[in-house]
C-alpha cells in the first residue's frame, strides 16, 4: 500500500519539526516536502503534487487562506488541511470556503490529526472535536452570544477597516477626524462587541470572515 504524501506548511520551525516527527513515525505517510511560506508552498506543491497539505492560518505576511488557494491553483487534487491555534469555527468556515477539506486545532491529538488525513484522502471532510462542540454548544444555547460583525455600528465598523489596514490610532484619529480618545473608545466597544482580546486577535477573526 503505497504512502499518503503529505506537505507541510507553517511559519514556524518547531511545528514543522513537530508535524515531520509525528507523521514520520507513522508508515502510512511520506513528508514530500516542508515550507515557511506561500511562494514555497505554491512551488513544491505544484512539482510534487502532495495529496495532503497541513497548513498553518496564521502565517505572515500571507495567511494560510490565501495561501490554500494559490496551493490550489497549483495543485488542485490536493487536499488541504487548516490547522489553527484558534477554536473560531469562522476560521474553519472560511477554511472550506477557500477549497479546504479539513480543519483541526493546535489543541487536537495526534490520532485525531492523522484521522483528519485519512478522511480528507478518502474524499471526505473533516472537522475536529473542538470546533464540533463549539458549533453544537452555538446551537443548542440560543442565549450563547458570539463573535458578529452585526453587532458593530457603521462608526465602527470604519475603525475597524482601519485596523485592518494597519493604522495606528492617531493615524485614524485623522483620516476619520475624530478624536484621538474617541478612537480609544470605538477600539475599546469593538473588541468588547466582538469579545476579543486585542488587535491581532481582531485582524484574524476579520481575515477569517474574509472581509
């Protein structure tokens, strides 16, 4: 039975290296190849044609959604697998969005990683445990509030473009005209709105709703 080819792909060494030690002590799968970024994902995945790929969302400056459809234009039979230290089922939605057929977390076992290959290349999809009861827990507590761009006022909504663009307060203080302290509080109430933490936990949830 011939192996299950599989490229990684993450920003981070040690999670290569943790990826490639796992599934190396495995016969059923053959690392073709590990990259740090899109060109090379685009590269060796278009002259070696994995049938899975594992890739990190999170990576700079080009993130694993964009990354999953340049990866596809090379490689299309490919199966991709998201893997995310965020437990956003947005992450996983956009994920399948963008041609995914899997999504697990940092926080999944080894066993449900490798069940995640195995489905993918059996033609199905596949979603880990933890985003699962994440979604059973939205459903069955209607009460539950959640992370949603509805919730936020046009004002709102504007700072937040300019987060996205990577304006500092003071710099959209003056593209919008508005006080500084009054960017402070929009920053404050969208974060609270959204229940986020800080600015880069916004700009992901934001790439991840591809908006």
């Amino acid at each position: 039975m011939s192996k299950i080819s599989v490229l990684l792909v993450d920003d981070h060494k040690l999670i290569r290296e943790s990826w490639n030690l796992l599934l190396s002590s495995d016969d059923r799968f053959e690392i073709v190849g590990e990259t740090s970024d899109v060109e090379q994902a685009t590269a060796v995945a278009a002259s070696r044609k994995p049938q899975v790929v594992l890739m990190d969302i999170n990576m700079t400056p080009v993130n694993g959604f964009e990354a999953t459809k340049q990866v596809l234009k090379q490689s299309p039979h490919s199966q991709v697998i998201g893997v995310s230290m965020h437990s956003m089922p947005a992450y996983a939605r956009r994920m399948f969005q963008v041609g995914a057929r899997g999504y697990v977390t940092k926080n999944s076992s080894k066993d449900e990683l490798f069940q995640a290959i195995e489905e993918v290349v059996a033609g199905n999809k596949y979603i880990c445990e933890e985003i699962k009861n994440i979604l059973a827990h939205q459903e069955l507590d209607e009460d539950s509030e959640y992370p949603d761009m509805n919730s936020l006022s046009k004002r709102e909504i504007e700072v937040v473009s300019q987060i996205r663009q990577g304006f500092s307060s003071k710099e959209i203080a003056q593209r919008l005209e508005i006080s500084f302290k009054t960017v402070e509080v929009h920053r404050y109430n969208i974060l609270k709105k959204l229940k986020l933490k800080n600015t880069a936990a916004l700009v992901n949830f934001i790439n991840a709703q591809g908006l």
